[in-house]
C-alpha cells in the first residue's frame, strides 16, 4: 500500500520545507508501527526545487484478522479464505488512511512548531495512489475530490494487460493536483475519501465516529456537493449515524454561510427605507461596522477581540486604524478563519502590520486564558446563531472570565423586519438564526449580564430608527467598573 506526496520550491521556499510540515526528515527512512502492520516514511527525492514524501505501509494480513471488529460493512471479509486473500496489503483504503492520521498526526492538524507559519501557507502539491478501489469509478473520484480544488486524474487499470477485453478493474491510478491548498487540507482530504471510495472500513463504526468525520471535515464537508454520499459511506451505512452526521453538518453549513447572504438582506432593508434618498443608501452591514469602530474608539481601546469573526469584514476594518495595535478575530470554523486570513493576505501583508493581527480557533461557549486582558471585544451579529441554553455559557465566557472593560453586542432587531417586504412573515433574516430578540428582549438580558457581572450597558440604534418598530440592528455596549448603568440612546 504506497502514497506519494510532492511539492515543488526555489531557494527563497525550499519544497524541503514539506520535511518541517510532516515533522519526518528528508535525510531518513522511518518506520513507525501500527495495529495492523508497519508504516514506513521515506524521500525519494528532496532538493529545494522538488522534494517527495512516500508512505509505505505494510500490511500484516493475520494481525487485520486477529484484531478485526464486526463484519460485513465496517469489518473484514465474512468468508474465511477472504479474510487471508484479499487487497487489503496493496490497494489503498481505511487501512492507509488511518496510517496518515498516525504518523502525519501533527501534519494534519496544522501544527509545526519549529516553522510555525509553514502550515497556514498553501502550496503546490502533488498526490499519487498507484491502486486505488473505487467504487464508483473514475467519475465518483472526480466528483469526490475537484469540488475541493484539486486537479484529478484517475487512469482504470485493466483486469489484465494481456486480455484487455476482460475490462478494467475496480481500481485506478490516481494522481492529484492542486496549487493552492495547504498540506492539511490535503491530508484530511483524503483521510475522509480514501474509505469512502473503497465503501469499506477494517474497523467497527461506533458512535464517536461522528465527531471524527466532523472534526477532520471542518472546513470543507458541510459544503460539498457529496456531502451525504461521503457521510453514508464513510459511517459504513449505519443510518443513525449517518442521519445524525448529516444534521449537524447542515447547521455548520448554515453557520458557515456566507455573509453576503446576510449582507444582501441588510442592503434591502437600508434601500427600502430610503429609498426616496438620491444618495445610494449605506448597506446596513456597513453602518454596523462603522457604528461599531465608533464605540470602540470613543473607549479608548486599543486591544481588540472580535469574537465570532467570520470572515474578517471586521478585522479587516480595525486594521485600517492605527488605533488599534492589537487585533485578535476568533471564530470556531476553520473555513472561515481560512477565508479571512486570504481577505486580509496575512501571507503577504508586511511584518509589522501582521505582527498586529491574530487568527484563533475557539468555542465562545468555552472559557479561554487566551482572550484575558483586553481593552474590548465585539460580538457582533453572533448570540442568535447560538442555541438560548448555550447562552449562558458564553455569557460567562466573555463577560465573567475574558472580562474585557468593554464589550459590544450586536443582534438583529426581529420588530424591524415587517419593514421589509421580500421576508416572509415569520422568517428569520438567516436560515442559522436560533432567535431574532425583540428590542424589550434584548435589554431585558443584557440588562441581566450588566448586573451579574459588574457592567453598565447603554443601548445604541444601528441603522433608520423607525418610530414605531425601531432599528434594524440593535447595539449594546457594555462597560466595566461603572457605577450604574446608562440610559438608553
């Protein structure tokens, strides 16, 4: 069972740096065991210009026999002459794929602590598998992996050269090639799809599978155009999980949606309302943004948390001011992180500008050391895609932990949204949205935090104040230390 990976560099980004990604050096074989055999790690070729990384893993048939669990789909073979006779030492499947999830452990979460910056860079890479089962053929492989940014090339191989009318086998040569993604995605792509082709795992599917495929498919399987074909398969058609796996995926992907969906939306309720102005109307989410640059400067921060960043329309924002020497974006997605480091071209972006910017993985429903003592933090447009339980949680995270000595809180105001005609009556703005609040709502908990946690808040418009149903946004800015809350704007 063979797998090759290949980059290319010059002398200014030696494609040995791969070397630093996989945390195995080029100057070595290595041989790491496994459950099921021996993982061998070798370079065919290593120069600054080429450099290729090959992972041989050796099979042992008796030990895959000894230690199998269930049968059937997710086990071995049931007849017993299969269990000895099969492909499983030669073709790529599960097997492999666990055997990438060992020994590029590391390389596969992102991690390189010698080259920190190396695994946020994408690069050239090539993947070839000489036997791959596919079940689906060559056209499920290309409809598995080019949605992902890869080039694909599957070549058949035949039952037997020397009798091509036999017909081609259920196995091809596979060669991927894409130019602009990082080693760990790669890796975790094929974590996910080498099973999947292969429709069969050596192991038994338990439960915890689940986070499993969710945890390596952040970022890319909520999305995909296969996404239920891969979940079926790679849960070994066990319905509950694959039912349960698909609708947590769904809500990733509602959460991962774009903003302009968002955007489009606050753009019609900013032209409906003036749309007897002559000027063209500023999109709601930029007045929201500007509203939200105006509190933090009037507070004299200079630290900032945007917590739920998303994409990084905000960090991107606070960059353009000085004022602002520390900027911090959190979000629990990594896609979306993604995207907002190549909105801001961190790869490119000059030393001491980076040097004022930080991208950071986490859950706002847990508490975080890292995101103690600063000046302020946004949580913009974010409680409503949290379920009312979870609430508390973050509640407590921000304000009772982090405590930064300003908080600023926004959420969409579901009053205003009569004020616009293209939404059904009893819609939200967004299909992730748990709640929209109410403007009595919404000051009735954040009047609550106020006082559990030793804040003021002042309630503030964010878009046309409408008399009777009031603004599209609503703001709340929450102060430390001060004695008493303030009135509402």
């Amino acid at each position: 069972m063979f797998l090759t990976i290949s980059t290319t560099g010059s002398a200014q980004r030696p494609a040995t740096d791969l070397g630093h990604l996989l945390h195995k050096h080029p100057e070595k074989a290595q041989a790491f065991s496994t459950s099921y055999g021996t993982a061998h790690v070798l370079y065919p070729e290593a120069d600054a210009e080429r450099c290729t990384a090959a992972l041989l893993l050796e099979v042992d048939a008796v030990a895959l026999v000894r230690r199998r669990k269930g049968k059937g789909r997710g086990g071995a073979p049931d007849a017993a002459l299969a269990q000895y006779v099969n492909d499983r030492p030669y073709a790529a499947s599960s097997l492999l794929a666990v055997a990438l999830g060992s020994v590029f452990s590391s390389a596969m979460r992102g991690v390189c602590t010698a080259r920190p910056e190396l695994p946020g860079t994408p690069r050239p890479l090539r993947i070839e598998v000489p036997a791959l089962p596919a079940r689906g053929g060559a056209d499920l492989v290309r409809r598995l992996f080019e949605p992902l940014g890869w080039t694909v090339t599957a070549e058949p191989v035949p039952l037997d050269t020397e009798f091509p009318e036999w017909g081609d086998s259920r196995y091809i040569r596979l060669t991927l090639l894409a130019a602009d993604l990082t080693l760990a995605e790669a890796l975790r792509h094929l974590y996910v799809l080498l099973p999947v082709l292969d429709d069969a795992k050596h192991y038994w599917v338990s439960p915890d599978e689940v986070d499993k495929l969710l945890r390596v498919g952040d970022g890319w399987l909520a999305a995909h155009p296969e996404r239920e074909l891969i979940t079926r398969r790679y849960l070994s058609h066990r319905w509950s999980l694959t039912r349960q796996a698909n609708e947590r995926l769904e809500l990733v992907r509602l959460a991962e949606a774009d903003d302009s969906e968002v955007e489009d939306l606050d753009n019609a309720v900013a032209q409906e309302a003036e749309a007897d102005d002559e000027e063209k109307p500023t999109p709601l989410a930029v007045r929201r943004r500007e509203a939200i640059l105006g509190v933090l400067r009037a507070s004299g921060a200079a630290r900032v948390l945007d917590l739920g960043c998303g994409q990084g329309q905000l960090v991107q924002a606070l960059l353009k001011d000085p004022a602002f020497t520390e900027i911090v974006g959190v979000d629990v997605s990594m896609r979306a992180l993604t995207i907002a480091s190549r909105r801001l071209k961190l790869d490119r972006m000059g030393e001491r500008q980076a040097s004022r910017v930080t991208l950071l993985q986490g859950s706002l429903a847990y508490t975080d050391k890292r995101l103690k003592g600063y000046d302020a933090a946004v949580l913009s447009e974010v409680i409503e895609h949290l379920d009312l339980p979870r609430l508390p949680a973050l509640e407590y995270a921000v304000f009772g932990s982090a405590r930064p000595r300003t908080v600023c809180v926004t959420t969409p105001n579901v009053e205003y949204n009569v004020r616009w005609d293209s939404l059904p009556a009893g819609h939200a703005r967004h299909g992730d949205h748990r709640f929209e609040w109410t403007r009595e709502e919404f000051r009735g908990w954040a009047r609550t935090v106020a006082e559990r946690h030793g804040y003021a808040v002042e309630f503030l418009p964010v878009g046309p104040d409408d008399p009777e149903v009031g603004p599209p946004t609503q703001m709340a800015v929450f102060r430390l230390g001060t004695p008493k809350e303030a009135k509402a704007a």
